[in-house]
C-alpha cells in the first residue's frame, strides 16, 4: 500500500487526490489484512494436526512455524511442502509489486530536471525503502530456507523481521 501510495505521489501527482482515494485505501488495507489472516489460518490449522509428544520449550524468541514444527512427533512434510510451495508467493508477489513500483518511481525522479527535486522526491521514498529491504531481506533469509537447515544463529535475523524493522 505505502509502495503504490508513494508511486502515485511521485509519478502521478496531479492525480493524488482521486486515484489514492479513501475507498481505494480503506480496499487496499482490507485486502493486504485480509489475505495476511488468511494465511495464518492455513498454517494454524495445519500445525493443529501435528502431534507434540516431547519437548515443549520452544528454543526462539517468537513463536514462529519452523521451531513448532522442530517439536512435532508427527510428520511435518505436508507442512513443509505448503511452506516450501505458498510462502514464497507469499513473499514474492508483494516484493514484485513494490520492486516495480519503486522502478518507475526511479525512473520517475531521473526524469526530474532540478536536484532540489530529486533529492526530495528520494527522501519521500527512502525511509520506506529501507524498511522494505530490512524486512524482506530477513524474511528471504529465514522463511526460504529448508526447515533443517534454520539454527540458532537465525534467531538475530529474525530479532531484525520481527522487532527492528516493525519499530521502524
């Protein structure tokens, strides 16, 4: 939403007003909410068919898919294989859509004949950039990765998706 929000203001800002509109916005949210519930259900009910028989201390800072399953006695492959199969359009269509705006937004601000305003235009777009690239840059490194593979070096990237990049 702040990536298409941005998109507009920069290459389309006569056309603010009517094309953010409250509606359009109120849509958008309700979408990006909706859709991100949606996917917490699927992976709730599927973790409600695991069977934990041992350990309950969860070694992580969050209670997070990957060291759930690490406490299941039960077989995790149909779990694994919707993480291995959804979660990465999961994460790359909103990643597509925000890398394709800030592309045009690029080619945008280039087309921007004073350095005052590219410099502004930048500015507008920087902090959220930088959010984006913190957020998705720590969730490719733990969420794509096999479930074996995740050890405990991985709990500081996951300090910076979860706690540093939501402060921001």
């Amino acid at each position: 939403v702040m990536a298409y929000d941005r998109y507009v203001a920069i290459c389309d800002p006569m056309h603010y007003i009517t094309t953010m509109s409250h509606r359009r916005c109120v849509l958008l949210v309700a979408f990006s909410c909706s859709f991100t519930h949606l996917h917490s259900l699927l992976h709730t009910l599927l973790l409600n068919h695991l069977t934990f028989c041992n350990s309950n201390v969860i070694h992580h800072f969050i209670c997070d898919l990957s060291p759930l399953m690490k406490l299941s006695c039960s077989p995790t492959f149909l779990n694994e294989i919707v993480i291995m199969t959804e979660g990465p359009i999961v994460l790359v269509t909103p990643f597509l859509f925000i890398t394709f705006s800030y592309i045009r937004i690029f080619i945008a601000v280039l087309k921007i004949p004073s350095a005052a305003g590219k410099r502004k235009a930048f500015s507008t777009c920087g902090s959220h950039l930088s959010v984006v690239t913190l957020f998705y840059g720590s969730i490719f490194y733990v969420y794509l990765q096999p479930l074996s593979t995740y050890t405990v070096q991985d709990h500081i990237v996951t300090i910076v998706h979860t706690a540093v990049s939501s402060m921001l």
